[in-house]
C-alpha cells in the first residue's frame, strides 16, 4: 500500500495492478474490506499524484469488486473528483468514468454522462478533449 504513494509513476502502476491481482486472489469481500478504506484514504489527500493514484487504483479494482461496490463507492467518489481543482485529476476522472461506464447498469450510466457533459465544459482544452472521447465511446 505504501508504494500508492511512491513519487515514481511506475511504482505506483505497479501497485495499482498488484491491488487488482491481490483482490482477484484473496475475493472481493476481502478486497472491499482492506483494499478500498486504503485507497480512499488517498482521494482526500492534499497531494494530487495520491488523488489520482486513487483513480488508477479504481479502474484497476472495479471489474474485480463488481457493481455493488462500483455504485456504492467508487462512482461517487469519482463523481465527486469532477470539482478538483487540478486539470490532470478532471481529465483522468473523464478516462476513470469511461472505464466505470462499461461495469455497471444503465441508471449509473446516464449519472456517468451526466458528469462527462459537465466535464466537456471545463476551461481545460485536455479536460474537454476527454470528456468528450470518454462520452462518444459510452
């Protein structure tokens, strides 16, 4: 867990992908219970590359933690990471949300486009061109 926060992007998509293998290996209710607190611990932190750590860390575990836990937790939370005040967290929450798209139900969905249309009016030229990628693939 602590290599989430490493200062090396590597390391910390390394860890991202060993969350996935550990949830895979150890059951999603296992996962939901050491893994997720972990992870959003992260999305308050005052440093922008753990925010969006939590993003990676989200798209990584959600096709293995599954719906219930994707409308729960991780889609509000992503939801919510549209107001950040960094451009590179809004684009990647674009990306994150495309990824989400594809796990859940079409109620979900359409609070998914809801939040890219929101996005494709950001002033960030790389925010828009996101959204608006992330709503043409949905």
């Amino acid at each position: 867990m602590t290599w989430l926060g490493d200062s090396v992007y590597s390391i910390r998509e390394a860890a991202t992908n060993n969350l996935r293998k550990l949830a895979e290996t150890f059951g999603v209710e296992w996962a939901a219970a050491n893994l997720l607190p972990k992870v959003l611990v992260l999305f308050r932190h005052p440093n922008y590359l753990y925010r969006m750590t939590t993003l990676f860390a989200f798209s990584a575990l959600a096709p293995v933690l599954g719906k219930a836990h994707i409308n729960q937790t991780i889609l509000p939370t992503v939801i919510a990471m549209t107001e950040d005040t960094v451009p590179n967290i809004r684009f990647n929450v674009a990306r994150t949300l495309q990824t989400l798209a594809a796990l859940v139900d079409p109620p979900q969905v359409q609070k998914i486009k809801a939040s890219l249309q929101k996005l494709q009016e950001d002033p960030d030229r790389d925010v828009k061109f996101y959204a608006q990628q992330a709503l043409s693939a949905i």
